[in-house]
C-alpha cells in the first residue's frame, strides 16, 4: 500500500519536479508508472485483511490518489 502511494506522488509531481530538477524515477524513466502501479494493485489484492480492506478499499485503487 505504501509503495502505491509513493508511486502515485512521484506521478503526481511530475512537473514540479522537472521544473525544480529534482530527482523522481518515473521522470528519469526508471520505472514504467503504469505497469509498476498495476503489479502493486494485483498484489494488494490478493491480500485477505478485513480491517484493512474496511480502510483502503472504501476508495476507488484504480484511479491514481483514489487511496
């Protein structure tokens, strides 16, 4: 879950981040945003955890910061 949210801020700062030079691994085309945010959500749920899935699933997973 952590690791889609991280993700999902690198997304998210794309442009600042270019702007400002600052570092960010989809920018520099270190890791492929989409298929690397599919993997993560595959695995998440395959994850049997009633407690959590009350938390993290009442929000939609497939839409970027829908966490």
């Amino acid at each position: 879950m952590l690791a889609l949210i991280m993700i999902d801020g690198y997304n998210h700062s794309i442009n600042y981040d270019k702007k400002h030079n600052n570092y960010n691994p989809i920018l520099k085309g270190k890791w492929n945003y989409s298929e690397l945010r599919q993997e993560l959500i595959t695995k998440i749920e395959k994850v049997n955890n009633p407690e959590l899935d009350s938390i993290f699933y009442s929000k939609d997973l497939h839409t970027p910061g829908g966490w």
